[in-house]
C-alpha cells in the first residue's frame, strides 16, 4: 500500500474530523461526518482490520447518517450568518499541547504489520501469549478460521451477548421515548 | 402514496425514477451480501453487527425510493420487533442451554452440535437482532413522537 495513499487518507480524515466539529450547519457537519467515516474505513482496511472497517463503512459512513439525517429533518434548520463555529483559542491551545505529547509517542511504536510488535508475539518465553493462544488454538478449539469471529462469540460471549441486549436496548429506549410502544 | 401523503415526518419524498431504479437494481444484491457477512463471518471478515447493518440498509433504501410511509407499513412493525425478540431469545437460549449440560453460561463446547454451528447459529441471531434494530431505528425517528407530528399511530 502506497505512502502517498496513506498520508492523503490521514490528511483528509483530520480535514473531515475538523470540519465536522467546527461548521456551524449540523446538515453540513453530518454529511462531513460521514465523509470521515469513510476515510476511517479505508484506514481500517489499510491497517489489516477488515471487522472493523466493515463496520466502520455500514454504521459510521451509512446508518449513522440517515439516522443523524432523520432526526434532524424534526427541528428547524436556521440560517447562519458565520459558516464556522468562533474558535476559543484558548481550548485550541491545550489541545494542540496534548495533540503533541501523545504524537511523541508514535515513533516508538512498531511499524504497522511488523513481525516484531510486541502485540503480536505468539510465544514469550515460550508461554503461549493470548494472542498466539486465540491465532493457534481458535482452529482446534471451535473449528473457523475468523480469530475475530471465535473471540467475539467464543471466548468472549457473555460481552457480546450484552452487546446484544444493549442494541436491544437502545430500540426499548427510542421507542419508550417516542410513545411509540406497540404499532397500530 | 402521492408526494403531499409524504410530507408527514418532515422529510419531504420526491419520486425519482433514478433513484427507483438504482434501487431495484441493487437492493437483492445488498441483501445477499448482508446475508453472505452475516453466515461467512466464521471464516472470513464480517459477522452477524455487519451483516444486519447490510440488510437493514436496504429498508433505508427503499424508504429513499418509495417513500418511508409506505415502506413502514410494508415492513410491519411487529415483524421487526419479533425479529428482534427472536434473536435475543435464540442467544439467550443457547447461553442457558450450556448450565443444563454440565458447562458454564454460554461455554459452546459443550453443545451437542460442533461449536462452529454454534457460532454461526448465534451470528444469525445478532444479525436479526442488529437488522431489526436499525430499521426499527429508521422507521421510528422518522415518525417522530406520538404526541406531536407523525400520523398519530
């Protein structure tokens, strides 16, 4: 995957992510917002995590939207005289000086798919690490080939299953909200 | 379903015949795919969160074409929501099936069916669930509160 590619995505998901926070037209800020996601989905699929982009591209880039759209196709649109938001340049300040401190931390990371990032070590000191515990054994253990997929229903079912219920919640909640609990 | 019956929800529909047939033409091919995530994610990326968000995006689509009225009471509410209780069920169901054979809450391995069936027999159950959700989502936000705006229903 090309440099160029990678640094154009970066430079346009921070474009989007700016823009979405400062201009002022929430309409104008949600089709920004679903530009970004976009962006995200791309960068997902470049740092080799296809669940995530897929979910980042269905939900964030697609019904996240509509749903933002929806809501605010209820309430007035008012027009404004200042395309953006006034900045506080104080605020502007401390998140530059933050921004900073935490990039000072990325060249010390590993480079992206490196063999040698200690997050992917299947055995440290010959112990299975749980990393190399989900790559090796998901096959034996649940028969699929998605490590993803096996840690997700597998060995992590009790937090997906309240991920479920949570999805489900949110429907209760919009539809107890609304006054909308049974459809006639 | 002319375009004044569709201005209830504030979101004005315009009958396009772009956009009805683009539609047409790509909805069966979404909801392949979201049903292809939702049954493959065991093996290939994807899974049951991605694969419902694909096939509820076709009610979106639709309600782009034909109007979300009528794509509302084409899809009846009820369906959705026992759609989604289903699913919840069948999750649920499989979780406490495992404490009857001697395993802990949701332990698959202890199934009499080989845990990838599990798996998949889960996956389909979030899919339902997420696909119920986000359309029920869609429809509903789009008709507002009971009490004001809507069609009162």
């Amino acid at each position: 995957m090309s440099f160029t590619l990678e640094i154009a995505l970066a430079v346009f998901v921070v474009l989007t992510a700016v823009s979405a926070a400062l201009l002022r037209d929430v309409l104008g800020a949600i089709v920004v917002f679903a530009a970004f996601s976009l962006g995200m989905s791309i960068i997902w699929v470049i740092l080799q995590a296809p669940d995530v982009a897929l979910t980042e591209a269905a939900v964030g880039a697609g019904v996240m939207g509509v749903l933002f759209l929806l809501t605010i196709a209820k309430t007035a649109r008012p027009s404004y005289d200042k395309v953006v938001e006034s900045v506080n340049f104080k605020a502007v300040a401390v998140v530059g000086v933050l921004l900073l401190l935490l990039l000072s931390t990325v060249p010390a990371l590993p480079e992206v798919g490196s063999p040698d990032s200690p997050a992917v070590q299947e055995r440290v000191d010959g112990e299975l690490t749980p990393y190399g515990y989900y790559v090796q054994m998901t096959p034996e253990d649940t028969g699929v080939q998605n490590a993803v997929a096996a840690v997700l229903v597998f060995y992590r079912g009790f937090d997906t299953f309240g991920e479920a219920v949570v999805v489900f919640s949110a429907l209760v909640g919009v539809l107890v909200v609304l006054g909308r609990e049974v459809e006639r | 379903m002319s375009a004044e019956e569709e201005h209830e929800g504030g979101s004005p529909y315009t009958e396009s015949p772009v956009i009805i047939t683009t539609v047409r033409a790509v909805s069966p091919f979404i909801l392949t795919y979201g049903i292809f995530i939702t049954l493959h994610g065991a093996n290939s990326p994807g899974g049951g969160f991605q694969g419902g968000v694909v096939m509820a995006s076709v009610a979106v689509l639709f309600g782009f074409a034909f109007g979300i009225g009528p794509t509302r009471e084409w899809i009846d509410g009820r369906v959705l929501l026992g759609i989604v209780a289903a699913g919840i069920f069948v999750f649920a169901g499989i979780g406490l099936l495992a404490p009857l054979l001697n395993g802990n809450v949701l332990q698959l391995d202890v199934m009499p069916i080989a845990v990838k069936w599990s798996i998949e027999i889960i996956e389909v159950a979030i899919g339902a669930i997420v696909a119920g959700v986000v359309a029920g989502l869609f429809f509903v936000l789009s008709q507002g509160t009971a009490d004001n705006g809507g069609d009162g229903a």
